[in-house]
C-alpha cells in the first residue's frame, strides 16, 4: 500500500521532529513519517515558546527532569554548533523581590548547585550592573542559560530528515485512528496513512490522540477541548 510506514509520529513540533531523527538515527531503515496538521512545522508551544535553553536549575536533584535537563542542553548547543544557528549566551538572573521568595531562592540555588550548574547568588548592587532595570532583595545568577530560535532548529531538523529520507507531511491532522489486524490506519485529509507503529507528539493535543487511539486516559490538557481540539 502507497502511504505505508514502518513508524509514523504524530505532530511537527520539536518532539515530534527529535522523535523522528532519533528513531532513524537507531533505525535507519525503517520508514519513517512525520504528519502534522498544519501547513508549516513547529507553529504551535514550539514556534511560540521564549526560546530559552534551560540550565537545569529548577528540577528536583537526581530526577530525570534534572538529569535530562543539564544532558540535552548539551546536546542542543553541540547541534546548533553543527548547524551554524546562532546561539545568544545571555545568562539569567532569577530574583527574590519579597522576603518571603528568599527561601525558594535559597532552594533553587541549592538545586542549581546539586545538579551540577554553575550558580551564583548575588546582591542588589551585582543585579544592578547585569540588568539595571531589575530590583530584588537577592538574586541568582545562572550564566549558561542561553537563548536560540527553536523554528531555526526545527528547520534544522526537518532538512536533515528529509535528507535521510523521512517522510514529513503537513496539512496532515490525524482524524482518527483504527486497529486493522496487522497495521494501525490513520486518517488525514489526503489519505489514510499506514503504520505499523505510532507515537503521540501531538502536543496539547496529545490527550485527544491519545484518546482516538483508543488509549483509556485519565488527564485532560487545560484549556478543555474548543471546537479546534475537538476534532
Ligand atoms: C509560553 C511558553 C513558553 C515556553 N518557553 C520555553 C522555553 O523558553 N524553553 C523551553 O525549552 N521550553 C519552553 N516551553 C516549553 C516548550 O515550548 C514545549 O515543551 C515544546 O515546544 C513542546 O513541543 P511539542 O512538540 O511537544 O509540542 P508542539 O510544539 O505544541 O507540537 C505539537 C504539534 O502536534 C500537532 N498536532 C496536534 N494534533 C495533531 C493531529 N491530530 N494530527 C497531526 N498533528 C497534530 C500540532 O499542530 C503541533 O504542531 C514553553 C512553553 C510555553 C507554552
């Protein structure tokens, strides 16, 4: 059958996107597809996001959060490096501008230490030459927190799996998904899509497919369904 694939990931955000380039990286063989509802990738949490690449800091020691956290950073600075998308090294600060925020800042100072990112804790003065427009009590400095544009690293993405020969489909919104007794069948708009297995990158759609996959999920993404999530 045309539209036939060994593995087809659902949504074109950057989950689905590493989803996909991960998979071929294991499995270079296998057929591939990508289907996203809308016309260009990346437009939903991931073209919309503030672009931070997080540090780590705020994630409970020894979790995966954590772990995982301070280890993709890495890998997301070595492929923009790869790539030659530009990556702003601009640091944060994190600041306590009442009293009572000064032992959850005492807290995540903590948490930065443990899991291993550079931390500083600095007074009024040293926030004042780094950001003069912010006031605290007392403030966190964390200078590897950098900034990049995502849709840039999802076009990034997109180029190297279609160069690997990973099938991307926009304007392809999965309606709905059916068992056969060999292959699952999803319906897009153009065609029904074969697969022999499927993964859920659907964002905060992720519980509506999860559903249509006849998955018994016991969550509901905040905000409810609107008319757009519903189908
Ligand atoms: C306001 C905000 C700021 C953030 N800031 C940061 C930040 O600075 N740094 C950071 O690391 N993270 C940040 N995040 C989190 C980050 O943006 C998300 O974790 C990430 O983008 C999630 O990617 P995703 O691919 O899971 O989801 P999305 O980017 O939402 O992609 C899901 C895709 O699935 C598609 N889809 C849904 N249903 C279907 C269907 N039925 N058929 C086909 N396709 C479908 C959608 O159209 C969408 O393109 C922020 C999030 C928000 C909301």
């Amino acid at each position: 059958m045309e539209n036939s694939y060994d593995i087809a990931v659902i949504g074109g955000g950057i989950l689905g996107l590493a989803t996909a380039r991960a998979l071929n990286e294991r499995a270079p063989r296998a057929r591939l597809v990508v289907l996203e509802k809308e016309a260009k990738l990346a437009t939903h949490q991931t073209g919309n996001n503030s672009g931070v690449i997080h540090s780590g800091i705020y994630y409970k020691p020894g979790s995966y959060k954590a772990k995982l956290c301070v280890e993709g950073k890495g890998l997301m600075l070595e492929f923009c490096q790869k790539h030659g998308i530009r990556v702003d090294h601009v640091g944060k600060v994190i600041v306590a501008t009442e009293p009572a925020e000064l032992p959850r800042l005492q807290t995540l100072y903590e948490r930065g230490i443990a899991n291993g990112v550079p931390v500083e804790m600095i007074e009024p003065a040293q926030l004042r030459e780094i950001e003069p427009h912010a006031k605290a009590l007392r403030a966190i400095r964390s200078p590897s927190t950098a900034i990049v544009d995502y849709k840039e690293v999802c076009s990034a993405m997109t180029r190297e799996l279609t160069a690997r020969g990973v099938t991307i489909e926009t304007n392809a919104r999965v309606t709905s998904i059916t068992r056969t007794a060999d292959a699952i069948d999803l319906e897009t708009p153009r065609a029904v899509v074969r697969a022999r297995r499927i993964v859920n990158c659907a964002g905060l759609y992720s519980d509506v497919v999860a559903r249509m996959a006849g998955a018994r999920v016991n969550l509901k993404i905040i905000p409810p369904p609107d008319a757009d999530r519903a189908r």
